[in-house]
C-alpha cells in the first residue's frame, strides 16, 4: 500500500512541476507579445458617431431593403434606441403579464 501511495506522491509532484513550467511558459509569451506590440505604432481608433447622430443612408437602405424582403411592403415610421422611453415597454410588459392571471378558484369564473 505505501508504494501506491508514494507513487502516488511522485505523480502528483511531477503534475505540479509541469504545470509550472506551462505557466511560466504562457506568462514569457504574453510578456513578448505585449513588449512587440509597445513597439509597433498604435492603431488609430475609428470615429464614433455621435449618440444624436442620424444613421448613414446606406444603412437605412439596407434595414429597409431587408425589411421588405421579408415582410413585403411596409413603412418604417420612427427609428431610436431602445433604451429610450421604457415606460411604454414596461406598460406593456406589465399587460401581457396581468393577461395571463389564471384564477386560482377552480369554481368561480373571472368576473364573478
């Protein structure tokens, strides 16, 4: 039994050292990849729109083409974010929810 047990002990060891070395390993490799890209010139980040900003044409025209090939012809009359105006969403949410009340007497009906 106790050379099960210090077979064991080595095994667990020798897992131990190999994990070491494959962190000390990965951690060179990030270390060179961050030194090589500190030499290189930073990329130029692109242009944000502005959040008031109107989306290009292009892409107007393509949600409106996509729009119609799917659904056939329809009129697209507001476009916004969907974090404005949660009032109508939770409104609505809060409808569908009552909606769906089940009684919890089985002998009376709604209304009653």
């Amino acid at each position: 039994m106790s050379e099960f047990v210090l077979l064991s002990f080595k095994i667990y060891a020798l897992a131990i050292v190999i994990s070491m070395a494959v962190a000390v390993m990965i951690k060179l490799i990030v270390l060179a990849v961050a030194v090589s890209r500190t030499d290189a010139e930073p990329a130029m980040p692109q242009p944000r729109q502005a959040a008031g900003a109107a989306p290009p044409q292009q892409h107007v025209a393509a949600i409106a083409a996509a729009i119609y090939a799917c659904l056939g012809a329809h009129r697209i009359v507001h476009i916004e974010e969907r974090s404005r105006n949660r009032a109508w969403t939770s409104e609505g949410r809060t409808a569908h929810h009552v909606s769906h009340n089940v009684p919890h007497h089985p002998h009376r009906l709604p209304g009653e």
